[in-house]
C-alpha cells in the first residue's frame, strides 16, 4: 500500500519506551510536497512516532523508509544528514546559544549558510537583527519561529514538525501557517505536521490522520467539508 | 521477627569448614606464605567493608584504607609514646576504633546530604586518604613522618598465633557481613542502590543509613589496621593512603561488587600473588592486574565470581536455589497521618525557575474519598504540583497542610511520614530486588526490618495486598522486579506506595504505556481505593477519557494556573476546557476559578 | 611580597595547564578520566625522550600533544565507548588504563627517576624580583593555551558541534551532529592536552612514571570546582593554587599539599555546581 516514490513511508510501525509499547502498528506516508497533520490528544504516542522515525526511539516492529531508502535502524544523525528538518516539542533549541549559533547548527556543515540566512531574514526579520542574542531571551512565540527558521536553513527535503503551535496567539500560528504553505510552495518539501490545533492543521495540510492511543483511528484528507467537526470528536474530552 | 534458619546454617556450615582449614593451614604451609597471608586477611576484611559500601549500596568509596591507616597509627602511635600492655592495647583499640567512627560520621554527614550527587561522596572519600597521609606526613617525629613508625613494642606471638587471630576475625566478619546483607536490612541497602529517590520517597532515612554504615565500616577497618601495626610492628603512611583504596576497589571488581566472597578472595589472592611476584615479575605482574582490571570494568561489571560460579552451576548442572517467598499477611491499614479535618489543603504555592515561573497562586482542597484529576496540556504544572505535594523543598511559596498539620521545608520522608504516597510516572522500583522484597522495603518505615535475618511473614495492608492477588504479582513473590511485565511493574510501585498506608495517593499517570484491559483494571483499583478505603487520590493523567470514567473531580491547569475545578460534567462541558486542548490561543489567567 | 605574587600566578597557570585536559572531557562527554595522571606522564616521557634524540627542547610539546592524541583516540574506541552509560565505572576503568600506561613506561624506561632539558633555563628580573624564566614562560603558555581553547569552542563549527552536544545531546544528533566523532575528538584533544601539559610540567619537576598522582586529584578537584568552564578553572586555580601557595608559604608545606582538596570538598558541599555554573 506504500507509495515507492513517497518521501517519507511509515509501514506497520511499533515502539515505545522501554516495555510499555507507546505505539503500535502505525503505517502513514507522506508524498513529496505533501503536508500530513497527525492529530491526537496528549499521551496518544504522536511525539513518540516522530522519534522513532528520527531514530531515537529503536522500532520494535515495522520500517520506515525515506526517499526509497529503509533507514528504520540508522542513528539520528544520519537520518537528520538526509535533509530531514526535526523539530521537536520541548527542549527544541539551545536557549543559552545565540540566535546566529542557533541558526547555524540548522546546517550540518554550514555550506550554504550566508545564502539560506539572508533568505531566513527576508521571512522572519526580527531574526537578522537579533544574531547575537541569545536564543533563551525570545519570548515563546519568537522561539518557535526560530525553531522553523532553524529547520528551513537546512533546505529540507521532509520537515517532522511537532506541534508547533502549542500556546502561541492566532497571529503567529497564522504567520507559520503562511511560511510552512510558502516553503512548500517553493521548494516542494514533504511536511508531517503533529499537531492539536485542528483549524491551524486543517489550514496547512492536504490530508490528516487521527492517533489514538497508539493506533491510527480516523483519517481523510482535509476538503472533507466535516473534516474538523470529525477530528474535534476524536479531540473532544 | 522469624529468621530464615539455611541462612544461619550456611553461615555456620561454611565458617565451621573455613575455620577448620585455618587452623590446620599454618602446619602445611610455608612460614614466609603464612606471614603474607596474615596481611592478606586484614586487607581483605577491608576489602569486605569497600564491597559493602560499593558493591551492596552504591558508594564508589576511595577511601576505606583511611581507616586502616588510623586503626594501624593507633596502635603504633600509643605503643611507641605511652606505653605497652594488655590495658595500652586495648586503649589504643579504642582510640582507633572512636578516631575512625568521628572521621566516619564526619565524612558521612559531608557526603551524603539530601540532594548530594553520588559524584561528591565519592570525592570525600577520596580526600579522605589524601588527608590522613598528609596528617601523618605533618606529624614530624610523633608520627615518624614518611618513613612511619617501627620497632615498637608489640606481642611477638608466632606467625600461627597472628594467623588464627587474623582468620578468626575474617572468618568472624565475613558470617556477620553475609547474614546482614542477606537480611531485610541488607535489601534496603541495595534498594538505596538500585534507586535512591524511590527509597526516599518510601520514607527511607537513606542519608542516615549510608552515614552509620560508613560507621560501621570504617570500625572494620580501624580494627584490621589495629591487627596490621600489631602483627607487622612497622607501619607508614602508606597504609592509610590513596593506592590502597584503589587496590581495594580492584580486588573488588575483580572478585565481584556486590557478591562478598568474591572480594574476599580477590583481595586474598591477588595480595598473596603480589607479594609472591614483587621479586620476579613486579611490573608485568601489575600490568596484568590493570589489563584485567580494565578489562573486567568494561566486560563483565560484576566480577569474576558470578561468572566462576555460573560455570560451576552448569558443570554439576544444579540451578540456583530459591529462597522461599515469604507468606503474605493482611493487616488494616492505620493510615498515617490521618486526623481530623481536610486531609489536604493547599494555599498560594507557587514554583518558579530562576525567572520561569511554573506554578503560581494554586489554591485547592482535597477530601476524603475523592479521586481527584489534575488534567492540562504539556508543560501546565501538573508534574510539578505533584512534586510540591511530596517533597517539601520543591515548592518556591505557599502553604500544604495535610489533616491540619504543616509540611513545611521537609524532605519527602517526612512526607510520608504525614500521610502521603507518591507513585512516579515510569513504573519505579528495584529492578534486582524480587517482587517481595521490594514490598518489604515498602515497609521500612512501619515494620523496621531485622538487621540479621530475613522475615518469613510480609505484613500489607488490605488495600496492596488485593493489588498484589489481583494482578498476578502473588505468583510472582520471588520474581526479580526487573522481569516483570510493564503493567506488572506499574502494579507493584502502587503497592508498594500503598503498603505506606497513606491517606493521601499522589499518582502520575499511573496508565501510561498499559494496555486497555490493564487500564481498566487500575481504574476499578482507584476507585475501590477511594469508595472502600475513602482515600484521597490525586491522579495526573493524559488520557481524558481515563479521566472522565474514574474522577470524582477535576482540576484544570493551564500555564501554570489552575483554570477550572469543578465536576467532570463542569469539566467535559466546559468551551475554556475545549479551547485549551484544541490549541487556540487564552490569555494566561482570564478564564474562572 | 612580590616573590609570593609571581608564585601564585605561575602556580594557577600551572594548575590551570595541568587541569585544562581533563575539564574538556568532563565538560563534553561527562566522563572523569582517571587516567589523566598518566597522561601527564606520557608527555613527560615524551619530552625526555626529546631530551635523549637531542632534540630542540620546545620539540617537546608538539611531540607529546601528538602523541597524546593518537593514544587518546585508540583509548576512546576500546575502552571509554562502552562505559558512557556508567560513569562510575569509567572512572574505574580509566583508572586501570592509568595503572596500565604506569607499568608499560616502567617496563620501557624503567623506575628510575630521569630528568629533562628545560627549553629556558636561569632567571630573569621581573616586577622587581629576580625570578624564574620557565616558570614565567609557562604564564605565558598557560594564556596562549586559555584563550585557543576558547578560539576552538567558540569561534569553530567543531566548537559549536561541541557545545550543542553538552548542552542537549539528543537535539545535537537530530541536526546531524555525531555526537560519537565529537566525543572521539574530544577525548583525542584532552589526552592531547594533559600529554602536552605533562612536557610543560617536567622541567620544574623530576620524570617518574607516577609523576601524574598528585596532579591528578588536583586538577579533578579544580574541574569540578570551576564548574567545567574555561574562565571557572581560570578563576578556580587562581584561589585554590593561591590558597595552596599561602598555606605552604606561612603554614607548613605539608598541609599546603591538602589545602586545594580540602578547600575543594568545602566548596563544593556549598555550591555543589562550582563556582561558575548557573
């Protein structure tokens, strides 16, 4: 059922922590220049999937397979050198690097860093004026564009964003709504987008997947006109 | 308390053969193998003492030959300037053995202070060594400086005499060493080993405890130094200083941590070989020792013994043999703490980070029979909250009072004492104790287990006795923690939680990782917790709906603030609730309380 | 007065030469190694036997810091990668190593106490005083060796890969870092460092192959009282190398030997995260 030209397929994936198995059979792909919102309520193992495909989390069960190559038991650091852009929920930069250091570890060996940085200055301009400062004085939502300024300095091929907009105002979960359909738009990367926010996911993805407990419970893609009455049930307490 | 009798009987089987062969020993052997075998004894009840602290507790001690040293200086120091005799000797014992319990205690309550790094024990002991030798350098004459004393008088008692008084002693040392580390109290120890915040969180004195025992070990060592000056007439500073706290962690490593016999005949062997190799092959011989050493640390961590006797095992094809589990006792719960009034009250805490502020204004009460949930997004505080309630130094401001009576700055032992139980969110327990021994360190505070012995009853109350025959742990009284099921494993902390009988249960996501089956089982667990025994529960939890089945009540959090506290009807019904979940944005502190 | 103040800022720059080693691979891999002293006694080694070939004496330190890291580099593969989930054991293990490189110099250039060329010999006036060259040289050395350590860390890619690797290992590796190449350079570059320190040393000092003991629980002690910080352990020698050049100079000699560990133990009891931590 997995697409062979997919930038990123999940097939029968299993992990979790220690004994207790988080998540359990997940299959999902994402095809290039697509965006996939993964929705969940807290605890149903969506962050937990992000990692086990970073590697991080070794799979029990399952592969995961980016741009056609199986890449289920590679570190994460040769996961991430694929042009893959991780970025994960807490703990997402280095607060007591500068915002220059933070931007500059984007890239793996800074190559093409003066280009992708002007380019990052011309979307979030309060970055190129605050190189210098460190990363841990921006307020929340400032972090979290830093955090996709980050991501996108690696000219990514597939973006693992997680939950991005958790706690940031409607205007900057708007403005990141608009860079992340920019970017793709542009560059044609393939983007799995863990999310909470059913309207901010909804915006920005062409299909969406519900998590539930470990297993996927619903998904569809998101012209279905009651595509966000579906997912709040799933959501709701 | 009943002790278990092949425990004695081992003991006494095994010194009975051990005494046999030292008192026929001397007349087959050799006087000058006698005569280093006399020092391999002494060293090697030192060596015991370093396997206690290390290999049973978990303290990388560098310094147990201090104590040596001042044990041995003892006895040089008051034969040399006052004087000899029977009345000197037994003076000069005393002074060393009082020398090395003050230096002890002293390091002791340096070292392990609550909230002390295993990093800094390890630095005073080191310092330890470092200190007595230069004390010994500073002491001019007195002490004989780097050259040491010698020449003293002393009983010039033939090498079979000192020899049976070192055996004996060792022999002596070691039957006490493996009844204590074989009885409830030596579970505690390794309990402290395996995970100290659980113990703390039992209610375990554990500071208290390291402190007496490094006590006690360093008497063990004041006295086999005492024998070594006796026995040698010379002593240095040497015999107090750093390399031979190494060494003794060498001989530990090598022989097996955590096995006491192991230590014993490594420190035998090698001091014996040492001596017999420092005339021909001095350096290969302790290139060989480092290559082993090293090599041991990395392959095999626990030694030599274990994989010496695994061999031996299946050579005669014999498995190991099973203590039997002890049987199981019902008792009702007292429920420390419990008095009169609201079992806990909270006012104003607050917790912040430097300028991170991560609770703030918390206000709320909890009663009798109620199961509480704390629900919020990631990074709420619920986490944090939980903390406050079971250690009292988490929390930045405010007050917890619990049936009346304050928490204050106390640590989570008095905690416990007061009423509360903590469960942590990873199932946390003692990975290499079986599943009854890590019920009875559970117990600690209320049925204080034997120093000697190891009981053949464990008294729970009703509440962890039916967790344990529900969910299969009965079966499993002899099994390791480390092999049991997730779910299993989850069960057994909150048993042991409840074999606290606390009146208040503080349980982080008690469901995480469990299957649907297993969740519902600790959801009948809670609430037959609260509607039979009338606990207060306060429960963090993720999965909403967990939430919805069992709550009585629900407490919102968000940001830091609690945001709603009201029924789960109030809750489920709530747009605020909604709006938090589903992400959109809400002002910090705009929505009711 | 005068001769007090050169003693304690030569000594700190010692201190501070000696430690630098072992804080770089406290500070990036969070692992004590042990077998710093006989890192200290493979430079010493090195520089005698830049002594024998005739060679230039300043030949010395290069010759030791390659020979440091070479061995470091080996040591990291066998012995130090499996221990990262122990760190009690490493220091254990890394203590072993120590005893190993002991024996296998004695084995080679036997127990004897051997001495070697300083490269700058006699004394100079300095602030008034007349005082010792090389002993003045090595506060010079010691700056150099201050301020390229903080060149590294902080104006290279390899010093940010580091400093990302200490701060938040896993968002290090999932940015492409390799945190195991880091960890494998950085050990390199701290044998390196304690070798290169061990050839500084020995001219003021006679070679033997336990040369590094003393140095060793001192420059531990002086790490973790820094709190594993370039200008902490800066900080740190001077007070603790000052206190010990005080306590020698108007106490005993004998207890100044004690005072940096002792002094150490106290404050860490206090500020158990160093002095500049936080």
């Amino acid at each position: 059922m997995n697409d062979p030209g997919a930038t990123l397929a999940i097939s029968g994936l299993t992990s979790g922590y220690g004994e207790a198995i988080v998540i359990r059979g997940i299959s999902l792909t994402v095809g290039a220049g697509e965006i996939v919102a993964l929705l969940g309520k807290n605890g149903m193992g969506k962050s937990t999937l992000l990692r086990t495909v970073m590697g991080f989390l070794p799979a029990r069960e399952g592969n995961v397979v980016i741009d056609g190559i199986d890449v289920t038991r590679d570190a994460p650091h040769r996961i991430a050198r694929r042009s893959i852009a991780y970025t994960p929920q807490e703990q997402a930069i280095f607060q007591d690097l500068t915002v220059g250091d933070n931007l500059r570890l984007g890239q793996v060996e800074s190559r093409w860093f003066a280009e992708e940085l002007a380019r990052i200055c011309d979307v979030f301009p309060f970055l190129g004026e605050r190189l210098e400062q460190r990363a841990g004085t921006l307020s929340g939502g400032e972090q979290k564009m830093l955090l996709i300024a980050r991501a996108l300095m690696a000219r990514p091929r597939l973006m693992l964003v997680d939950e991005i907009s958790e706690g940031l105002q409607p205007s900057i979960i708007e403005r990141l709504a608009r860079v992340l359909v920019a970017e793709r738009e542009r560059t044609g990367v393939a983007v799995l987008l863990v999310e909470q926010n059913v309207r901010f996911a909804l915006e920005v993805a062409d299909r969406w997947s519900v998590l539930k407990l470990g297993e996927i419970d619903d998904e569809g893609g998101s012209d279905m006109p009651n595509a966000a009455s579906r997912i709040a049930d799933h959501l709701s307490v | 308390m009943p002790r278990r009798r092949s425990d004695i009987r081992t003991v006494l089987k095994f010194g009975i053969v051990a005494l046999a062969v030292l008192a026929v020993a001397p007349f087959f052997l050799d006087i000058y193998v006698v005569n280093i075998l006399i020092r391999a004894l002494l060293l090697a009840a030192l060596a015991l003492t370093v396997d206690l602290l290390w290999g049973y507790t978990g303290i990388l001690t560098f310094g147990q030959s201090a104590f040596f040293g001042i044990g041995a200086y003892a006895c040089a120091l008051v034969f040399t300037h006052w004087g000899f005799g029977a009345q000197w000797a037994l003076l000069a014992l005393f002074l060393g053995i009082v020398a090395a319990c003050a230096v002890a205690a002293l390091a002791g309550w340096l070292a392990f202070y609550h909230g002390a790094s295993p990093l800094y024990g390890s630095i005073v002991t080191l310092a330890l060594p470092i200190i007595v030798t230069q004390v010994i350098f500073a002491g001019g004459r007195t002490t004989g400086s780097s050259s040491g004393l010698s020449g003293f008088p002393t009983y010039y008692w033939s090498s079979e005499t000192w020899f049976w008084i070192a055996g004996v002693f060792l022999v002596v040392i070691t039957g006490l060493a493996w009844l204590f580390v074989r009885s409830d109290m030596g579970r505690v120890l390794v309990a402290i080993r395996e995970n100290e915040t659980r113990c703390a969180y039992l209610g375990i004195p554990v500071s208290r405890i390291k402190i007496l025992l490094l006590v006690i070990a360093g008497t063990i060592g004041a006295i086999a130094g005492f024998g070594y000056a006796a026995f040698t007439n010379v002593v240095a500073p040497e015999l107090g200083g750093f390399l031979l706290g190494t060494e003794l962690l060498i001989w530990v490593a090598l022989g097996g941590r955590g096995t006491l016999i192991g230590p014993v005949i490594g420190a035998i062997l090698i001091d014996v070989t040492s001596s017999y190799l420092s005339g021909s092959l001095p350096f290969y011989w302790k290139l060989l020792i480092g290559v082993l050493f090293v090599a041991v640390i990395v392959a095999l961590p626990q030694g030599l013994l274990p994989e010496v006797t695994r061999l031996w095992r299946r050579l005669i094809g014999r498995r190991t043999r099973m203590a039997d589990a002890p049987t199981l006792e019902p008792i009702t719960a007292q429920e420390v703490g419990r008095g009169t009034g609201q079992p806990l009250v909270v006012r104003g805490v607050h917790r912040h980070f430097g300028s991170l502020q991560v609770l703030q204004g918390i206000d709320f009460e909890a009663n009798r029979g109620e199961l509480l949930s704390l629900v919020g997004p990631n990074g709420a505080g619920k986490t944090t909250l939980i903390r406050c309630l079971a250690d009292g130094y988490e929390r930045s401001g405010g007050t917890i009072t619990i049936f009346g009576r304050n928490l204050g700055k106390w640590g989570p032992d008095r905690c416990v004492a007061l009423g509360i139980g903590r469960k942590f969110q990873a199932a946390n327990i003692f990975a290499t104790l079986s599943v009854a021994e890590c019920l009875r360190v559970a117990r600690y505070r209320l049925d204080p287990p034997s120093i000697w012995a190891s009981g053949t009853t464990l008294r729970l109350p009703e509440a962890a006795l039916r967790i344990v025959e529900e969910t299969g742990l009965a079966q499993s009284l002899n099994t390791e923690a480390r092999h049991l099921a997730h779910g299993q494993k989850q069960a057994l902390e909150l048993a042991m939680v409840l074999a606290l009988e606390p009146s208040i249960v503080l349980l982080d996501e008690p469901t995480a990782g469990l299957t649907r089956v297993e969740r519902e089982r600790i959801g009948a667990i809670l609430t037959s917790l609260t509607e039979r025994e009338r606990l207060s529960i306060l429960l963090v939890e993720h999965d909403l709906d967990f939430v919805r089945e069992i709550s009585s009540r629900v407490i919102v959090l968000h940001q830091g603030q609690i945001v709603l506290d009201g029924s789960v009807e109030e809750v489920v019904g709530s747009e605020l609730v909604r709006n938090i979940y589903a992400g959109a944005s809400l002002d910090a502190g705009s929505g009711p309380t | 007065m005068g001769v007090l103040f050169l003693d304690i800022v030569t000594t700190a720059a010692i201190l501070f030469t000696v430690a630098s080693g072992l804080m770089i691979i406290l500070g990036v891999m969070k692992l004590i190694n042990f077998a710093h002293g006989a890192f200290l006694a493979i430079g010493g080694y090195a520089a005698f036997v830049t002594t024998q070939l005739g060679w230039n004496p300043w030949m010395a330190i290069p010759f030791a810091a390659v020979v440091g890291f070479v061995l470091g580099l080996v040591i990291e593969r066998v012995i130090v990668r499996p221990l990262y989930a122990r760190p009690l054991d490493a220091i254990l293990a890394t203590w072993g190593l120590g005893i190993v490189i002991g024996q296998v110099i004695t084995i080679v250039f036997g127990r004897e106490v051997q001495f070697v060329q300083s490269p700058l010999s006699g004394a100079i006036e300095f602030l008034g005083q007349s005082y010792s060259t090389y002993r003045l040289a090595l506060v010079a050395i010691g700056a150099i060796l201050a301020l390229a350590l903080i060149a590294l860390l902080y104006f290279t890619r390899f010093g940010l890969n580091a400093r990302a690797v200490i701060m938040n290992e896993d968002l290090a590796r999932g940015l492409g870092i390799d945190s195991t190449r880091v960890r494998l350079t950085t050990f390199g570059l701290g044998a390196a460092l304690a070798s290169m320190a061990g050839a500084l040393i020995t001219p003021l000092i006679s070679v033997d192959p336990n040369l590094g003991l003393p140095w060793l629980i001192n420059s531990f002690m002086l790490v973790l009282v820094s709190g594993v910080s370039i200008p902490g352990l800066i900080v740190a020698s001077l007070i603790l190398g000052g206190a010990q050049v005080l306590v020698s100079s108007y106490v005993s000699a004998i207890l100044g030997g004690l005072t940096i560990v002792v002094l150490a133990a106290v404050i860490l009891r206090i500020r158990p995260q160093g002095l500049f931590s936080g």
